[in-house]
C-alpha cells in the first residue's frame, strides 16, 4: 500500500465542482499520474495525482478540510 501527499496547503477538494462527481470513488482504479482531488489555495486549484497505480482504498480526508503539505490524503493498494 502506497498513500498519496499533498504538496502543499489549502483546502482538500474530491470533486472538480460541488455537483460533479468525484475524480475517484473509493474502491475505484487510478493510473499512474491520475488526478484524484485538488486543493485550493489563493483561488488556484491544484491537481493532487496519484504517484502509484492501483486501487484507491480509502481516502483520508472529507471535502472541505484543511490539508497541510505532506499531509496523507488517500491510500493506494497495487
């Protein structure tokens, strides 16, 4: 198992827009680079992809929270 980190602060978003589907569900596949959320800061959305392929386990974090760099958002199982 692999987890996906944030690089950088702001606010963790699962969903590209609050009436569009998550980027991933849980028990949902991801390639390599995929992008499985975005985080928000000063306006910006920025991409969080996943480093590995697999599937995604679990996420760590809801909609809405602060996340700080570093900080674990999702676990990824080969």
């Amino acid at each position: 198992m692999s987890t996906v980190k944030a690089k950088q602060s702001g606010v963790f978003y699962r969903r590209p827009a609050p009436e569009a589907d998550p980027y991933v569900r849980e028990g949902g596949h991801v390639d390599p680079g995929q992008t499985i959320a975005v985080i928000e800061a000063v306006k910006t959305y920025n991409p969080v992809k996943s480093e590995t392929g697999g599937t995604v386990t679990r996420f760590l974090l809801d909609d809405g929270a602060q996340v700080s760099p570093g900080q674990e958002v999702a676990e990824v199982t080969d």
